[in-house]
C-alpha cells in the first residue's frame, strides 16, 4: 500500500505540473484528494486493519495527502498571480503617459472688468478707496442732501438692518468719507457692492457693484468732468464710442446729468441692446451741490468738485455682451470658465 501510495503522490504531481486553468486544477484536487479518491479509499480501509497497525497507516496516508494539498496550494498562489499580471497587460497602462494636468481656475469678469476701470483711472492720476458695505444713515443720505421724505430711503428700496444701519445703496459713501477726513485736492474713486431692495430680474440684482469718482479742488469745472469721463469712456470702450449728457436730478449734485454712451453693440445705429435708440445709460454725473461740501466742511466759496456714478456690472455686460445680470452672481461654471 505505501507504494501505490507513493506513486498516487507522483501523479498528482504530475498532472498539477501540466494543469491548464483554474477548473483543470479543481478537478484534479478532486480527482486526488477528493471524497471519492483513491487516496480516501485507504483512509476507509483503515477500520479494517488491525488496531496496532492503523496509525501508522493513518499517519502515511495523511502524509500522501498533505504532500499533494501541499503541491496544489503552490500551484494555486501561482495561478493568482499570473491571472494578476494578465489583468495589468489587458489594462494597457502606459506609465510613461504624461498625467491630466489640474483644471485652473480665473478671475470672475466683473473683478476683471474692476480691475480694469480700477487701472484706467488710475492712470488718470486717481487713487483707489474703498468703505464698508454696513453704513449709517447720514453717510448713505443725509450727508448727500437726501431729504427725509426721499423715496430712495423707503424700506421698499433700502435694507435697513435696525440701530441706525443699512445696507449702503451707493458707494457715495466712500466720498463723504473721504471728504470728512481729507482736504481738496481730492481725486478719488470708490469701487464696491451695493444694495438696493429690487426683485431680481434680467436687469436689476439686489446686489450689485458701483464705481463712483470724485473730484475736489480749486477751478474744477464741468468740462473737467466730460473730460474725465470721455478719457474712460474712449479707453474701456473704444475711441469710437461716444458719450452724452442729459439733465437729469439728483440731491447731492447740481446741476445733474445722467451719462449714455453710444451702443457698443451696433455703434449708435440701433439695435435690441439699445432698444434701437443707439444710447445706453451708464450713470449719472454732476458737479457736487455746494450744500454738502459745506456741511462737510469744505469751504465751497473756495473749492468746487465733480462726481459720477457708473455701473461695474452694466460695464462687465456691455464689454462680454451679458444678456442678463443675474449670471453674474450664480456661479455656474459653464458661464465663469468662458472668461479665460
Ligand atoms: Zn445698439
């Protein structure tokens, strides 16, 4: 018996030398070890032995057994990584490929567009300063000659956020303070956000950004401020787009105008973006009222200044031909990514 014993070990591992896959190997294990085996058959023989001889026949018959589970477990482990390294090759990893370079963001275009009026008139010989978003009432209007009774102070149009504040609605702000705090000559602008209590649509946002310009000194006059803003018109937009004055109101400038610019679009011929009058409105312009640079403290015998108001957002719209402002707050990149 312990020959044939042996000689079942060799074939075993003959035939696990030769096998051909995964279910060949099954086979054979049970083919050799299996309940129906040769090798098993023994293991029932051993009942029939004498009781002195059985362990030691037990012990060999195991001993066959594990030699070939011993052999099937290499041929296993082999299998799993030579099934291992054809799953790499059918994947077809090029590890010298150049990796996905990482996607790169870019300014929104209105702080573009806010840089670039920012360095506009800086060139002019301005500089920059800006408040807070968070102002008092006597900043936002009475400081601007805005009688009580003005409806731009209506809650309908002003966040109040209660104890005297507000949501500034202008950054005209920016220049009372400039002019509590600093003596002509005063050659500023005030960039910044806005607010105004207006229900969103193509084109109002409750939120929106203003550049405001103010000018103080001795001999400034009203040519000065065509000028000044005719240099900007022509160096944002294009020395062929021209601008014009319509009078207008407003309290804290007089006299008051409010500012258009011929339509980027169709050049001053007609078109939708300009409801085919050829004009777009940009803001508003006058020479500071008299009234507020006194109760500021300026001595308006002495000095006199000018002041406009223009729209970044409108600006922003006009220049990427934006047709509707309330891309410009809703994140989507789809809409950011085009401004490159
Ligand atoms: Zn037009």
């Amino acid at each position: 018996m312990k020959k044939r014993l042996d000689e079942i070990v060799e074939e075993a591992i003959t035939a696990l030398n030769t096998f051909e896959d995964h279910h060949d190997l099954m086979n054979l294990k049970s083919r050799f070890v299996g309940k129906k085996s040769e090798l098993m058959g023994f293991m029932k023989k051993l009942g029939s032995l004498p009781k002195e001889e059985r362990p030691i026949f037990g012990q060999t018959i195991n001993n066959a057994k594990n030699k070939i589970l011993d052999k099937f477990n290499e041929i296993e482990e082999k299998l799993k990584n030579l099934e291992y390294e054809k799953k790499i090759a059918s994947n077809k990893v090029d590890f010298s490929m150049p990796g996905r370079p990482p996607l790169r963001g870019n300014l929104h275009p209105l702080t573009q567009i806010w840089r670039e009026i920012e360095d506009i008139f800086i060139s002019m010989g301005f500089e920059v300063a800006e408040g807070f978003d968070i102002e008092d009432e006597f900043h936002n209007f009475d400081a601007l000659n805005t009688p009580k009774d003005h409806p731009s102070r209506n809650l309908a149009d002003t966040f109040y956020i209660g104890n005297d504040r507000l949501l500034r609605t202008q950054t005209s702000t920016v220049q009372i303070r400039v002019m509590e705090n600093f003596e002509p000559p005063i050659k500023i602008i005030s960039p910044g956000r806005c607010y105004r209590n207006d229900k969103p649509d193509a084109s109002h946002s409750p939120a929106f950004h203003q550049v405001e310009a103010l000018v103080v000194g001795e001999g400034v006059t009203f040519a000065d401020l065509r000028d000044t803003l005719n240099g900007f018109v022509v160096k944002m937009f294009g020395s062929k787009i021209r601008s014009r004055f319509r009078p207008h109101f407003f309290p804290f400038t007089e006299p008051s105008a409010e500012i258009d610019i011929a339509c980027v679009n169709c050049g001053g011929k007609g078109c939708n973006v300009c409801k085919h009058s050829g004009w777009l409105e940009m803001g508003g312009a006058g020479m500071v009222d008299p009234n507020v640079l006194d109760n500021l403290g300026i001595d308006s015998e002495k000095y006199t200044g000018f002041a406009f108001g223009l729209g970044i957002d409108r600006i922003t719209m006009l220049k990427y031909n934006i047709p509707d402002i309330r891309l410009l707050f809703e994140n989507d990149l789809r809409f950011l990514k085009q401004f490159k």
